[in-house]
C-alpha cells in the first residue's frame, strides 16, 4: 500500500513494522481480553514525525491508535482492523527539568519510572506512582487521565500536568508546553486531551509539576474491624497531622490471604488474623516527628475502638514489605482464577457504605463468589473485584461479567459514583457510558470529538459510544 511506503519514509524502514511477530505485542491487550489487528505500528521519533504519521494516514483515510506502554486495562490502546498504531516509545526524551520552578517536561514515550527518577535526581519528587510505573508511558498516563496511590495529597495526572504538546487530528501540532501556575488566556485545551484516551489528538510531550522531596516518611499497617474504622482513622490523621497524609490503601483479609498464597516473600506482619487492614502512610519534606505523630494517631485509634492491631515500619525495607501486601492483592488473584473488575468511585465518605451493598449483592446474585475490595480509600477509589468461587468453572464464570458489572456499578451510580475512577473506557465500558452518561453529557463530547477529529481517523470506537 501506498501509506505504508509514505510511513517507511518518515519513520524508516526499520521504524514501520508489519511482520505478525513484530506486531504482537501491540495487538494484545494487558488482561488478554481483546485482540486486535493493525496495518502496521510505526514508531515515531519525535513530534515532526508524529506530525507527518498522522497527515499521511489521514490523507490516506486510515486510522489511528496512539499507544505508549499498552498497560492499558480497558483496551483502549488496541487496535481495529486496518488501523496503524502510533507508538510513542521512541518519544522518551526529558527535555528540561526546572528544580526552581518544579516543573519537568517529558516527551510522551517517557516511562513513569525513568519520570520519576529524573525529578529525583534534581531533587525533587514526581508523585505519580502505580503498579506499572516500570513500563506504563507518560503520554498514556495523560490520555487515561492515571490515578494511582498518591491520589489524595497530590491528584490524578491531570491535576500534575501545566501544560502539553500534542499532535491534532489533521497532523497540526499545538505547542502548549507553558509551565504556569496561572494562565487565565481562555480555553484550558490541556484538559480536552488529558482523559481522551487518544480520541482527540495525540499527546507528545508534557510539562509537569514537581514537589519538594519528602525527608520523612512514616508508614503503618492497622488492623480493622470493618472499612467505617478505616474511614474514622483517615480524617483523624488528616485533622492530626496537618494534612501530611500520602496515602490510605485498604486491604480486605481476602487479599491478604491469597497474597500469602500466591507472591513470593509477602509475610503477615500481624499475630493475629483481622477481617479488613488500612495502610496509612504520611510524609513531609522536613524532618518533623512524623513517626511519633502517627503513633499518637494510632493509640487514640486502638482506644477508640477504631485499630485492632497496628505495626509502624521502623525501616525502609520494612516499609517497603508492607507495601508489598497491597501491590500483592491483583498478582494474587491473576494466580487464584478468574477475576471480574470494578473500578469504581465513590464520595470518600460512601465507601464503607458502598463495599458493603455491593457485597450483599453479588453474594445473593452468586453464591460462593470471593469479593476482593481494595485499593484507594483516601480518595474514593475501591477496586471492587469479583475472584470465581473455589472450584468454579472459570470460563463460565467470566461469561457472568456484564451481569455482576450491571450490579455494581448501577449501586455505584445510585450514590453519585463513578464506574470509571481510573482505567478509563476504552472498548470495555463504552456500554457503561451510554447507560450512566447524560445525554446532555454525551452531546458535548461528540461535539467536542467532531470538532477536534471531523475525519473520525483517531483511535475510533474507544470511549463515545454509537450516537
């Protein structure tokens, strides 16, 4: 084909790949629930040459899917059949770090880690942080708009990102790399593309916030009698330490149990069994009695009821073995069966609330299933997942996902809640969007997708469903 050679051209021949075992690792998506076909994956170098991809595809009138690391769990960055993947990996440039200004600009094939480590390394701190840092790609964790552990002191992505470079759907690029705190100059176009999935545009580079690194950390795993204890302990902390809380991660015994099963070297640090555990961990860029202060948290804790148990890490590998409980939870359950996924969101306050209904009802819809709640409760993110009751048959259990979908996620709706808290939609949710969007919501987003993609070339049938 004639696009091809044109694709060859601009990226190299060495750069356009078309073989089936060169493409497969593009086509298959994280959890192996879609599989898609493309012309060809061409692997860019830099914004010039996205730029030109992206004309010659849509003057050819092919489509396009931008993907970065494909860690995606919503198979938005796989691709339909004839359409070429724009990878970004070859985009991995730090092109600036600003320690005074706190600011860092990342090209959008950049791995969160090797983000994470340039900030370091000047300093400072970048604080998105998530299972896939060693592989997921900045630009994808724009596009999907990541959550992650440290969602309740500093935001999502999208409250990280000043500005962004990004290559439009006509092969236009729209230079907002601005590191400003404040730019009142109209539109706030960023956030059109931050979330989008790669509908829009495709994100190349973008300007970051840093922070001062933290010089103490102080970390707890606390057993729980239920989540509202949980819940209780986080706005104490919140109250008592001055707002230095991190993170709060809640671990359900489930999780921890098929951990201990299942992930080499994770331990309990406890003597005892406890039905749910909270880790808490608080951080500050000054040496300031953190891990007093979270003992103090923690004994009005156990006298109030609210902590059953506690252990505080007094070292760093401490620390980083209760960390290991909660990265545990989804490795276990891959080893334990078929797993059905809820990421949901409710307002903080609803979470205990919501774990418990949700639970009622999928115990009653199927007998035997293993709920495995866990994940952000310091922001309102549960990953309410669904592990297949023992000796069940797996096949015919993940056939029941649409069904136990349906079930939590319109309890989630019925409390303001979201269905999507932060893997995005992609393919996989894209019902969900036409069943809990409003209609006025979706008006705008069409009209906001046939403003910026007329053509419709950019990475179609992700996130909009069918008008």
């Amino acid at each position: 084909m004639d696009v091809l050679n044109r694709l060859a051209a601009i990226v190299g021949p060495t750069n356009l790949l078309t073989a089936d075992s060169d493409l497969e690792h593009y086509v298959t998506e994280e959890r192996g629930l879609y599989r898609g076909e493309a012309l060809a994956v061409a692997r860019p170098a830099d914004t010039e040459q996205v730029a030109a991809v992206v004309a010659a595809c849509v003057q050819a009138g092919v489509a396009m899917v931008p993907q970065g690391g494909n860690t995606g769990l919503c198979g938005g960055g796989v691709p339909n059949q004839g359409a070429v993947v724009v990878s970004t990996e070859r985009l991995n440039r730090i092109r600036a770090v600003d320690p005074l200004n706190f600011t860092l600009v990342a090209e959008a094939g950049c791995v969160l880690a090797a983000v994470q480590q340039a900030a370091d390394q000047a300093g400072c701190l970048f604080p998105l942080s998530l299972g896939a840092e060693g592989s997921c790609r900045i630009g994808g964790n724009l596009s999907t708009n990541a959550g992650g552990v440290g969602v309740l002191r500093y935001g999502n992505t999208r409250d990280l990102a000043l500005g962004l470079e990004v290559v439009l759907a006509d092969g236009r690029v729209w230079n907002g790399l601005r590191s400003l705190r404040k730019d009142n100059t109209g539109y706030d176009l960023k956030h059109l593309f931050i979330g989008a999935e790669g509908t829009l545009g495709i994100i190349t580079a973008a300007s970051l916030k840093l922070f001062p690194k933290p010089r103490e950390i102080a970390t707890a795993f606390i057993a729980l009698p239920d989540p509202a204890a949980g819940l209780a302990i986080l706005g104490a902390a919140r109250r008592a330490s001055g707002d230095l809380v991190t993170a709060c991660e809640l671990v359900p015994r489930i999780g921890l149990d098929l951990g201990l099963a299942h992930v080499a070297g994770l331990r309990d640090p406890l003597d005892a069994p406890y039905p749910w555990y909270l880790l808490l961990e608080l951080s500050s860029s000054r040496p300031s009695g953190l891990l007093p202060a979270l003992e103090a948290i923690l004994a009005q804790a156990l006298e109030d009821g609210h902590a059953l148990d506690a252990v505080l890490a007094q070292s760093g590998d401490q620390r980083k073995a209760l960390w290991r409980i909660r990265e545990g939870v989804p490795e276990a359950q891959k080893k334990e069966g078929g797993s059905i996924k809820h990421d949901v969101a409710v307002p903080v306050s609803r979470v205990p609330e919501m774990i418990e209904t949700c639970t009622r009802a999928v115990e009653a819809a199927m007998p035997g299933v293993r709920v495995v709640a866990f994940g952000h409760m310091g922001d309102g993110n549960i990953h309410f997942n669904l592990t297949q009751p023992v000796g069940a048959d797996k096949a015919s259990f993940l056939d029941r996902w649409a069904e136990m979908n349906r079930i939590v996620h319109d309890i989630v709706a019925e409390m303001a809640g979201s269905v999507s808290a932060e893997h995005g939609i992609g393919q996989l949710k894209i019902a969900e969007m036409a069943r809990y969007k409003q209609d006025v919501e979706l008006d705008l987003m069409r009209a906001v997708k046939a403003a910026l993609d007329p053509t419709g070339l950019m990475n179609p049938g992700k996130v909009l469903p069918p008008a």
